[in-house]
C-alpha cells in the first residue's frame, strides 16, 4: 500500500479524508435530486388536497372553470395518449425491427440511426411548428385530436425507436442462428423467435411513451387542445380538453380560481404520469429478474 | 410486412427531412425576401405586430435561450455529473436501482408541471430570498431547466462510466488508489468523451424546453444584465406568437424561421454529441 | 405456429382501425360552433358556452382562448364560426378575409369593458394620466423609475417600475397601446409580456413594483386600480360599470364577436341568446358591462 505497509502515513489519511468528503458530497448532490421530485409531490398533494375528490375527477369545469372538475381533460388526455401510440407504436417498432434485424452496417443505416437522434432532440415546439402547417392546414385535418395526436406521434416514435433496437439486441444471436439453421426465413425467425422473446421489453418502451404523451402540453396547443368543450370528444375530428394544456390554462388564464384546484389539476397530471412510469419499470424489474438467458 | 418494416425503418429519416423541410419552406421566403440577415441575428428588437416598424430582430431572444440555458447547465452539470459518479461508483444493489428509478421519474415530470411550480412556488420564493422586484426571470427558468436536465444526463454519463471496462478499475484500486482518485483520475479521463456526449445532449434538451420557460422565465424581450431579469427564449416565443398569426403572413413566417433558427442550434448540439459518441466507439 | 406475435401491433392497428372508421362516421346530430380568440373574453365565452349547453343541447360550443389575434386569424383563415375579439378588426385583417375570398366580416357587440390599470395595493399612486402611462409603456418613454412619477412604492426594491404587459396578439394590448400611444406608437422593450389577463393580475398582486392592465372583470380587492385622466391636469375617472358603458372613462371599449358575412343558424340563435337577459345576466356576473 505505500512504503511502509504497516504504519498510516499522512498522505493515507488525507487519501482516506478525501474519499470520505468526495463522497459525502457525491450523496449530497444525489440526494438534491431526490428533493425535488419528493418537494413537488408533497407541495402538490398539500396544497391540491382540498380540491382532490372523487367529483374533481368525475365531473367537467362549471362556473367558468372555477368549480367542477376535470374529467373532460382526463378524457381528452386519453383520447390523445391512444391515438398518438396507435400510429407510433407500430412504426416505432417495425423501425426498431428494420433497424436491429435488417439493416446492414452502411452509410444508409448510419444515417438513419443519426435521424433518429435528431428527431429526439428536436424542440417539442418545432414539432408543434410542422404539426400546425402540416397536419392542421396542408392537410387539411383541422385543429382536431387527429392532428394533435400525429404530433405526438412523430415526437414519440424515436424514443420506442430506440427502445425497441434495445430489446431486440437483448435476444441472443445464438438463438437466431438457431433458426435459420432449420431453414426458417429471416421473418419467420423473427416473428416465431425474436418477437416473442422481446416483446414485453418493447412493450416496457411504448408504455414509457404514454406518459411522455400524457405530459406533452407544446403540441398540443395549437394542434387539437381547447380551452373548454361541452361535450366528450366523440371522434378524432373533435377538439379536446386535456390536463396539461388545462393545467395551462387554470394557471395562466382563468381569474379568480380557488387556488387550489390548479394544484390538483397538477396533482392529477402528474400522478396519471408518474403511475404509468412506475407501472412500466416495475414490468420491467419483473422480466428483467424472470430472463432465463 | 417486411417491406412495411423497411419502409418504417426510413420513415425517422423521412420525418427528419420532413420536419426540416418543411419548417424551413414556409420560412424561406421571410429568409430569403424579406428578412435582413444581419437584423435578424444581430438586432434586440422583436417588433412583430408593430403597426408603424415592424422589426424582427431575435437577438435579445437568442440572449434569453443562452442565459437561462448557461444558467441550466452550471446547474445541471455538476448535479448530473456527479450523481452520475455517485451511483455508478459508489452504491450498489438495491440503492442503485432505487436512485435509478428517481432518476427517472424526475424525468417524467411533464414541463408543464415545472412550469406551474415556477409560476406558483418559486417565484414569490425568488422575491422573498433575492429582495428581487420580480421572481419570474433567468434564475427561476435556470434552476427549473437544471433540474429538468439532470436526468438525461445522468442517465448517459451513468452509461458512460459503466463503459469503462472494469480492469481499468481494478488496476487503479490494486496500485493503491482511493476510489476517488480512480474516479477523478481514471474514471473520468476515460469516459471523456462519453461525458462530454451527456453534458451536450443536456444542452440541446434545455434549448428546446419550451413550457416551463414559457411560464417561469417573466417573457420579457430584454438582454439580461443579471439573473434576476426577465427574459424571453426563442422557444417561448413562437409558443406564445404561434396561435395569433394568419397563415402564410409575415409574422407566421417570421416565426418559422426563429424556428429554423431553433433546429439549427439543437441539431448541431445533438451532432455534436453523436459524433463524439462515435468518436469514441470507433477508436 | 405460435401466433402470438405482433400482438401488441396487432392490436393497435385494430384500435386505429376502429378510431378512423369512428371519424368517417362521426357526423352526428349535434352542431358544433367553433368559437374562438379573446383572452379578455375567454371566461365570459366559456360560461355562455357553459349554460349554453342547457338551454340548446344539440349545439355545442367549443371554446379556446389565445387572444383577439388568435380569433381573427382563425376568422380569417376560415377555421371558427365566430370569433372573440377586444379590438376592433384592423383594416389590413378585412382585406385578409377579402383576399380569401370570405365574406366580409360582421362585428357584434357583446359586452362593454374598460381597461383597468392596477397597482400593487401598497402603491400610493391615487391617479394616472394617460401621458403618463405612455411614458411608462411607451418606446422612446423616459419614465423607468416610480421616483420619475412622483411616487415612492414601499417595499419596491429601487424603486424601478416593473411593467406587466400582455402578449403582442392579445386585444387588450392593442387597444392599450393604441390609446396611449397612438395607432403608429410602439411599447418599450423589456416588459413583461403574460400569456393571460389572470398571469397580470396574480403577478401585480405579488410585485410591489408592478404596473399592469387587463379588463374590468379581472380587477379583485387584493389590488388597486388607479384613476385615469385622460390629459395631465384633468380629473380623473375611475373605472366602473356606468364610467365604462358611458364612455366616460378613458380606457373604455367594446368586446366584440365576430362572424363571417351574417350570422346565420346555430350561430345567429347563439348570438341571439347572448345578447338576451339571460346571456347579459352573465357578462354582469363575469364582471364586465352588458351592452343596453
């Protein structure tokens, strides 16, 4: 350990007192990570209890949104969530599929896994920017959950992209191999062998999405959310409320709102979020525990 | 169905390309006609609905993005770096799964939940501690971006150190290294570049926040002198202008070309990290 | 065989299957008015929508906000059936609708509403005149400083005047900039400019140094509103129901909604019903002046 391995030298100790400060530190930030997540809850859940009921839920905004509740939000929110994953979830996973069973290690594949990255970083409001001029006015769909829920689509697909690739490369290759050794196709290999081995994995990735969805208030703003609706969207056509463009607006717009009932609109956001999130990582701790290879 | 797959698997280029092209049409000719390029990065005066002189100028936009974003990363950095470090190298088991799992419900928290907690908590917060005659400013838009960035960088400084291969680790130890001196001299230098790709992918998410800015940084066109100014961000802007515009006018493609301006610095920012990141792999 | 796979595509593909065949079936018996812009008026325009939906069941009225420039565009654009509007149309907008080959526009007056100018409720400031307020607001406008107007604000740090503003396509901010300044005027950089009336209100209820506006049906006793004259040296005029329907005050103004040619239908017997007792009960209700 240094020049005389019986005896602490000074630099020993300073080496042991270094470690010790470097780590407390280390925790420190750590733990300044777990603060506000816990703060946001607590304050969330303090202030929005008053408002918190089972009508909050249930019932629509009255009285020029300063009473009621948010069901219709809650509703739409849905309406969006479904519809985005319905035309994201399988292109994402069909791109997924392409990309780790397919696609050779070329200049093509290389772009593509390099647009991929992009399109993940592209601003959610630049997403909002084509959403309007595409969908809404080149297109012609309106300002309609069908627009709405294309842009999410778009801003969605590189996330189950990625996770899709992730859970695919999990399989191993030996048992690819396996099977075209009997003679099977490329698609038969993984439609028999390799989907059913990953498919709780990508489907871990598309229930991430449903929150990111869920949460997602740029997009949807100019492209399908509206302020207030009478009535439950009863098509893709239709307009619809939803929480977190609702959260906007009971924060921003609408005078003289208890103050509590933003705080529980925010509450409810927030745990229709983070319940998905924690639903989807303990299915995922699950299968990872239950892999047999 | 495998050519529904090939044809999925181009579709991301052909979003990208979609989005890029499409974005940039509808502004090329405010760019290309209209526009004074010089004015257009180089003058703080956003006039867009000005009857007289309507003058769009996004520097002092350009100026809101970069402060509250520099404000953001020393902020982020070492909070993500850090707790980066901590959980790889510092805890196992159970407590590293479970610091994993906050990691990444914080970065569930939907923008515009940070934003109303800006809005609502921090800001008479900020006017309380700070003395500060307004709490909506690059202070409160930076502590909330912060936070909203950490996760995604420690998420991939995390990956970075768990790539560094374990001999590397064990050599340090046996020569009689702490494992903070691993760490800071080992570690650190060899998960370099995969560091660097974490800390840029945290700038290019912070840039295109738009939400929480929207609602915590006070929107005011202004070049910020201190932190406790209001400011506006480019994302901000086309958020709050988008909806007023008539199609096809000069302010909807004025807009749209703050919105190139936009893809422009996050898809460099992005190519940046992905070519480091490939830098790496390929050495 | 093991059919499993892709299940879950499978699957999503039926539910997008259901969810098109649901919108090319989705007309049903129910009108739908899309309406749609001032954020001054957006609660009002809820609430008629809100009580509305008991008196016509079969009409729904969709709602959304962003400001008169928002509704305009839309008008113009040819996406609502009626829009909301603080200010009057501008010229260059009747043009717009023109050049789209629409109707001409038709203007309802709906409500009567003045501008308030708030303070914090510790500011001492009893009255202000229009000149005043523009060489606050104004570009090219001296007055930074409280201490510039004659007034010391306790508790405000230096004294600066924190102006409150709203976004650039908000009526209200229109109309305000063009009675201060002039139809060629332009408001000084650096202001703070709120996605909404509420946002001024809760920020001026908060800031000691802060000045702000927004409509009548905003004001709450947790803030002042100041007095307007409408030249330096004149008497002011404090802002109330009859100040305002008079016209007395010098910051009044109509709220307005707009229809493409005229209103026909569903949207005529809305309109008609906003305008009868029971739609003004509610502008009073919501604050503002009803028209009449």
């Amino acid at each position: 350990m240094n020049a005389s391995p019986f005896a602490t030298s000074a630099r020993t100790a300073t080496n042991r007192r270094v470690e010790s400060v470097g780590k407390t530190v280390l925790a420190g930030v750590t733990a300044l990570l777990i603060l506000p997540l816990t703060a946001i809850l607590g304050l969330l859940v303090i202030r929005g209890a008053p408002a918190l009921s089972m009508e909050f839920l249930l019932e629509a905004p009255t009285a020029g949104m300063t009473a009621g509740g948010v069901f219709p939000a809650i509703v739409g929110t849905l309406w969006l969530v479904g519809v985005s994953l319905a035309v994201s979830a399988p292109v994402g996973i069909m791109a997924g599929i392409y990309l780790n069973e397919y696609a050779k290690a070329n200049w093509l594949t290389r772009m593509v896994n390099l647009a991929i990255v992009n399109l993940a970083g592209v601003p959610s409001i630049v997403h909002a920017l084509f959403g309007v001029g595409v969908f809404v006015l080149f297109l012609g769909l309106g300002t309609s959950i069908l627009s709405a829920s294309l842009t999410l689509a778009i801003m969605t697909l590189p996330v189950i992209i990625a996770s899709t690739k992730e859970a695919l490369a999990a399989v191993p290759m030996a048992f690819r191999e396996a099977c075209w050794t009997l003679g099977a196709t490329r698609w038969q290999t993984i439609r028999h062998v390799v989907l059913p081995n990953s498919i709780s994995g990508i489907l871990t990735g598309v229930i991430l999405q449903v929150s990111r969805a869920a949460g997602e208030t740029a997009p949807i703003m100019f492209t399908g959310a509206a302020f207030y609706l009478p009535f439950l969207p009863q098509s893709v056509q239709d307009q619809c409320m939803a929480l977190s463009m609702h959260l906007f607006t009971v924060s921003t717009q609408v005078p003289n709102v208890p103050e509590a009932i933003p705080y529980a609109t925010a509450l409810v956001l927030l745990s229709v979020v983070l319940l998905v999130n924690m639903f989807a990582i303990a299915f995922r701790t699950y299968l990872r525990r239950n892999r047999k290879w | 169905m495998e050519f529904a797959i090939k044809a999925s698997g181009f579709s991301a280029i052909f979003f990208v390309f979609a989005i890029f092209f499409f974005v940039f049409s509808t502004a090329s000719e405010f760019i290309f006609e209209k526009m004074d390029f010089v004015e257009f990065l180089t003058s703080p005066e956003w006039y867009p609905t000005s009857l007289s002189n309507k003058r769009y100028g996004t520097l002092a936009l350009l100026a809101g993005t970069v402060s509250v974003t520099g404000l953001a990363m020393l902020i982020a950095v070492p909070l993500g770096l850090g707790s980066a470090l901590f959980i790889s190298e510092f805890t196992s088991g159970v407590v590293k799964e479970g610091l994993k799992i906050t990691i990444e419900l914080l970065a569930a928290i939907p923008s515009v939940v940070w934003g109303f907690i800006g809005l609502a908590v921090m800001n008479p917060l900020i006017i309380e501690v700070f003395d500060a005659p307004i709490g909506l400013n690059v202070l409160n838009g930076g502590i909330i971006l912060g936070l909203m960035s950490v996760p995604i960088m420690t998420t991939i400084a995390e990956d970075a150190l768990k790539a560094v291969p374990d001999s590397y680790r064990e050599a340090s130890l046996a020569l009689g290294a702490t494992r903070w001196q691993t760490a800071h001299k080992v570690l650190f230098p060899a998960a370099r570049s995969g560091l660097l790709a974490a800390v840029l992918l945290g700038v290019g998410r912070a840039i295109g926040e738009t939400m929480a800015v929207l609602m915590a940084t006070g929107h005011a066109v202004q070049i910020p002198g201190s932190p406790l100014d209001s400011v506006r961000t480019l994302t901000a802007t086309i958020a709050a202008e988008l909806g007023e515009t008539a199609a096809g006018s000069d302010h909807y493609q004025a807009l749209f070309a703050v919105g190139v301006l936009l893809f422009l610095l996050t898809f460099g920012v992005n190519l940046a990290a992905d070519l480091i990141v490939r830098g790496r792999s390929a050495r | 065989m093991m059919p499993i796979i892709p299940g879950k595509p499978r699957y999503l593909l039926c539910a997008a299957l259901i969810v098109l065949a649901a919108c090319s079936s989705s007309n049903s018996d129910r009108t739908v008015l899309q309406n749609k812009g001032s954020d001054t008026l957006v609660n009002v325009a809820q609430a008629w929508a809100e009580n509305y939906s008991r008196v016509k069941p079969d009409v729904a009225v969709v709602v959304s906000g962003g400001g008169s420039g928002t509704g305009i565009a839309a008008l113009i654009n040819g996406k609502v059936d009626i829009a909301n509007a603080s200010r009057e149309m501008k010229s260059e907008e009747h043009e717009s609708m023109k050049k789209n080959g629409l109707k001409a526009a038709v203007q309802h007056t709906v409500a009567r509403d003045a501008i308030v100018v708030f303070v914090h409720k510790n500011n001492p400031a009893a009255q202000l005149s229009i000149q005043q307020l523009a060489c606050v607001y104004g570009e090219g406008g001296q007055c930074s400083t409280w201490t510039d107007l004659g007034i010391e604000v306790p508790g405000c740090a230096k004294q600066e005047i924190i102006r409150i503003s709203r976004q650039s396509n908000s009526g209200t901010y229109v109309f305000f900039r063009e009675a201060l300044l002039g139809k060629t005027g332009d408001f000084k950089l650096g202001s703070r400019d709120m996605q909404g009336s509420k946002d001024v209100v809760d920020l001026v209820t908060h800031t000691p140094c802060a000045i702000g506006f927004s409509g009548m049906g905003y004001g709450n006793e947790k803030l002042k509103s100041v007095c307007v004259a409408a030249n330096d040296g004149e008497a002011c005029v404090t802002p109330t129901a009859e100040t305002a329907a008079s016209g007395a005050y010098p910051l009044a103004r109509g709220l307005y909604m707009y229809t493409i040619g005229e209103a026909k239908g569903a949207a005529k017997d809305y309109l008609d019903w906003i305008l009868s007792p029971a739609g003004q009960a509610i502008v009073a209700q919501s604050g503002f002046v009803p028209v009449n």
